[in-house]
C-alpha cells in the first residue's frame, strides 16, 4: 500500500460480478486525478469475485481488496465497512456495473477545493442502455448549471436526485454527523441521500458526467437491481419502509412542512410512478396486495403534493387508494401520453368523472374530476380518445395483421355516425397510411377493422434498424385530425417474416401502455450495406449533399 495519503478513496462494492468488476476498476484507474485508493469491497462473494479481485489489487498499489465475513444481502455494510479502513478525506463510491468517467474524481474533487465549507459535490450521470447502447443523463434538469446550494431548502426538487454514487463527500462532514448507510434495509441510497441533503450546510452542483449508470432493463428476474424487482410485493414494502424512516428523519430534524411536501411530491411522481406503468401486467392478488401496502401511506402525504400532480396521475392515485383496482389498471394505460377512459360519469351540472359512476365523497370527486382534460373542450387536434386494439391476427401476405378496433369517445366529440379513421407508421421519413372506417357501436363506442400490410410501409434506402408503434388518426369533417395513442392486447402471439432485406417482428410492447409493437432489423445485403451508408452519411459530404438537396428542394418548389 502506498505511503502517501490519497486525496480521494472510491468503494466498488461487488457481489457475485466477476466479470464486470475489472471494467469498473479500469475506470478507476483511468482517472486524471491518479492519486486515488481503490477499495473492492465484495459482500461475501460465492463466484470467482474474489480470485479476480486479488489479481487486480496485485496490479496496482492502489487498489485495497476487502472481503466480508458474511453475506448482508444489500449494498450498505460493503459501503461502511470500506469507510472505516478509507485514508482519504474525500469519499465516493461505485457499484461493480457501473464506471467512473474518466475525469470524475478531478471534477468533484475540484468543486472541493475550489470551495473548502461544501460538504459533497455531485455531477451528472449519464444512463447507458445496455440493450440498445443508447444514453441519456439522469434528470438532466437539475444538473443542467453549476451552482452552490445552501441547503435543501433552497432547492428541494433535488430530492430527485437520490443516489449516493454521483456524489463526493467530505469524511469530515459524515463523520460529524455519524452518518453511514443504513444496514438491513433496501433503497438506502434514498434515505442516506435525504439524510445528506438535509443536513448539509451547502453542496456544489457540477453540470459534467461524473457516474455511468449501466440499464438492464430486461435483467433476469434472479439478476435484476433492486430498482427492477417491482414484481416483488417485498420491493414495494422496501421502498414504502424507506420512506418512513426519511418521513422519521425530516421530523426529527426540524424541516419545513414545505420540504415535506417536497419529499413527498418526489415519492408520487417518481416511486409510486415506477409501479404504475407495471400495474396492467399484474393479476388481482398482486393488486390487492399493493393496494395493502401502499393506501395507508398514501393517506399520510401532503395533500399539496397530490395538487401538484397531472391529472391522470392523481386519477389512478385516488382509483387505488378507492379499491377501484380493474380501473386502475385501465387508467394506468398510456399513462402520460393523453389517453381517455373509456368512460366518464356526468353529474347534475355536467361535471365528468373518471368511470361509469359518481364518485362517493367529496375528496375522489376532487381527485376524479377530469374538468382540467377538457374533454369536452379542446380543440380536436388536441381531443382526449382511448384507442384499443381488441384482437390482432395474421394476414393475407407474410407481414400483414388483421386489427379489430375499438374507440373510446367518452366526452361524445364525435359526431354520430361512421368515422374516418387511418392507422400511421414510419420506419423512415415517408408514412404508411392505412385508412378505414370506424362505426358506432353505442354512445360514445366506435369499432372498425383495418388490414395493415406492413410490407407496404416505405423503407429509406439504406435500410431501417428500429422500432416503431402505429398510431390512430381521427379526421374531422372540416379536415381537421386527430392522432393517438393506439393500445394493443397486453399479450397476442408474436410472429416474424422476412420481408424486402428486413427481419420484421410484431409483438406486444411488454412494458408502459403496451403498444403494437414492430420492429424492423436488416439482413443480407442490407445489414452490409446500412452501417457504411450511416457513417456516409453523418460525414462532413454526408452533411454537403443533404444541404445541396434542401437547396435544390427549396429553389424548385
């Protein structure tokens, strides 16, 4: 071990991951800033972890392997354990399938310099889809501008923010406030996080990427992060326990009701939001049992952190807490994309409600209402529907599907009689539009069949590696159209065909609303052919030729 004191000591914490372990730590090692200690802490690992952890700390004197005597089962006691053999007076920590870009320690490291009084600096992390390799930064929105803070009352939208992975800490500042990660509990991050927040003085917000957050969003279930165990009623209790031990914390520490109510809008909008887009996939029992856990906590959040909700949220908030589960499950259906129920009950003065019957007191009614929807009032462009796909079966050609259609027009816009309606796909630039016609069926119920023959949907030509959802359009009889969301059965059978250099697939979208989905990946020649043609084409004579061809397009119109 080297004599000089390190600046900076990073905890990865490992279990069961030998394989991924070694790119985690040749991201440490990578860093600008090399004065660093590297300290493996593996929660008892029964694979070769511990064989492939020595070889790296024989590699390099920087490296420290720390082995627990027992499995804790969670991320905490790995973390304290390598806290108490830390040198440094800074701290950060890894998780064995993530990394460090390479100038994280120099950057967090500098906000503490540049400012001695902060007691953490955090940065951006940066989430790497590991199906589709595709990035994108974590609530990009507080992280956008570098700033100071003094404290979380200042800005309580950070509360967002809550892993402890994209944060430097002072030693000193967790030591005055003995402050380690809880043990036996998961979801410690958000209650460490909440802890540190709230009893910071002032951090230092940086805009740069300082983690990289490896995504498996299709994890086996036996190998899926916390976060991805939502199938489990145990991960629900985990996380509602969390949240009262941090509900304990701001009461005892003395905040604001405002930062409560902060707090708890987090909770709504992102916790119990993680579930809700799950909530069709799961069977009654499953229901039943969420519904236990989670009413009696929702009944003790800030009513102004429900006023702070969009409308449809607060819909399938209040249809839970009601025991209206078959409803929820239909309400959290597109969530967040504009999707109508299928009904709504009028009362005296013509107020609507969500379903076919008048809430029962005064509080649903108030959380129910779908008078800011404006169902009845927007212009049709913007017009509230609910399109479902009732059944989906093969067609004449080999890519082609036969849909039985059912639309929902429950504020009755619609003018009575057939509809003309068109169902809308683009692989490339130019559309597939496929019309036909939609009669009623009763009161604001219309149904139609459409054949969609995928073979048809014009592909650009360099091919079309993707994924794309058909879309339903309405037309008005003045010309206007309105275009939705079209939701599919949550399970059909899947089939592919070999069509025009292109592997299709149509299959349900398994997650979110639960779309018709169609993927498209090329094949042959094509496969070949589409990566150079992509390259080309995002090359400065790429970026030439497409101005010339505006140019050009421009002059002769």
């Amino acid at each position: 071990m080297p004599a000089q004191t390190p600046d900076v000591t990073v905890t990865v914490i490992v279990f069961n991951d030998a394989e991924r372990l070694p790119r985690a730590v040749a991201s440490l090692r990578a860093q600008t800033h090399e004065n660093i200690e590297i300290v493996i802490s593996d929660d008892h690992s029964t694979d070769h972890t511990p064989e492939v952890a020595r070889e790296l700390a024989a590699q390099d004197p920087r490296i420290t392997y720390l082995r627990l005597p027992a499995n804790s089962g969670g991320c905490s006691a790995p973390r304290n354990r390598a806290l108490d053999i830390a040198r440094a007076p800074y701290l950060m920590f890894l998780d064995s399938d993530d990394e460090l870009p390479p100038r994280a320690v120099e950057l967090l490291l500098a906000a503490h310099r540049e400012d001695p009084a902060i007691d953490f600096a955090m940065g951006a992390v940066e989430r790497v889809r590991v199906d589709t390799g595709r990035t994108s930064v974590w609530m990009p929105h507080l992280v956008a501008e570098r700033r100071t803070v003094p404290g979380i009352e200042a800005e309580p939208g950070l509360f967002f923010e809550h892993l402890s992975t994209s944060k430097m800490y002072a030693r000193a500042f967790l030591d005055r406030h003995a402050l380690r990660f809880p043990e036996g509990i998961h979801y410690e991050d958000q209650l460490f996080s909440a802890q540190s927040y709230c009893l910071a003085t002032s951090f230092t917000v940086v805009p740069e990427r300082v983690y990289r957050w490896y995504i498996e969003p299709y994890a086996a279930e036996s190998a899926a992060s916390i976060s991805n165990q939502r199938h489990k009623l145990t991960n629900v209790r985990d996380r509602v326990h969390v949240q009262r031990l941090i509900d304990a914390f701001l009461v005892e520490s003395g905040h604001t009701e405002a930062l409560r109510e902060a707090k708890d809008y987090k909770f709504l909008k992102h916790d119990f939001r993680m579930y809700a887009g799950d909530l069709p996939y799961r069977d009654d029992a499953w229901l039943a049992g969420f519904a236990e856990i989670v009413n009696p906590y929702l009944a003790t959040l800030s009513p102004g952190a429900y006023a702070r909700l969009p409308r449809a949220e607060r819909v399938l908030l209040q249809l839970v807490r009601d025991g209206r589960l078959d409803e929820a499950r239909l309400a959290a259906r597109g969530l967040g994309h504009g999707v109508a129920p299928r009904q709504a009950a009028a009362d005296a003065d013509g107020a609507l409600y969500w379903g076919d019957t008048l809430p029962a007191d005064p509080a649903a009614r108030r959380e129910l209402s779908l008078a800011d929807l404006g169902l009845d009032s927007r212009p049709f462009p913007g017009a509230q529907f609910r399109h479902e796909i009732v059944s989906v079966e093969r067609g004449p050609g080999p890519a082609s599907l036969r849909l039985h259609i059912r639309t929902y027009d429950p504020a009755l816009r619609l003018p009575v009689g057939p509809q003309v309606a068109s169902l809308v796909i683009s692989p490339g630039r130019r559309r597939l539009r496929v019309s036909f016609r939609l009669d009623p069926v009763r009161p604001g119920v219309f149904e139609g069949r459409a054949l969609l023959d995928l073979a048809r949907a014009p592909l650009p030509a360099q091919g079309f590696d993707g994924v794309r959802h058909p879309l339903l359009q309405l037309q008005a009889p003045g010309g206007l159209r309105n275009t939705g969301l079209l939701l599919a059965p949550l399970d059909f059978p899947s089939f592919t065909a070999e069509i025009h250099h292109h592997r299709l697939t149509v299959e349900p979208e398994g997650r979110g609303a639960g779309r018709l989905q169609v993927r498209w990946a090329p094949t042959g020649l094509t496969a070949r052919v589409r990566p150079m043609a992509h390259r080309v084409s995002h090359s400065p004579l790429g970026h030439r030729v497409r101005r010339a061809a505006r140019l050009v397009s421009a002059v002769t119109h």
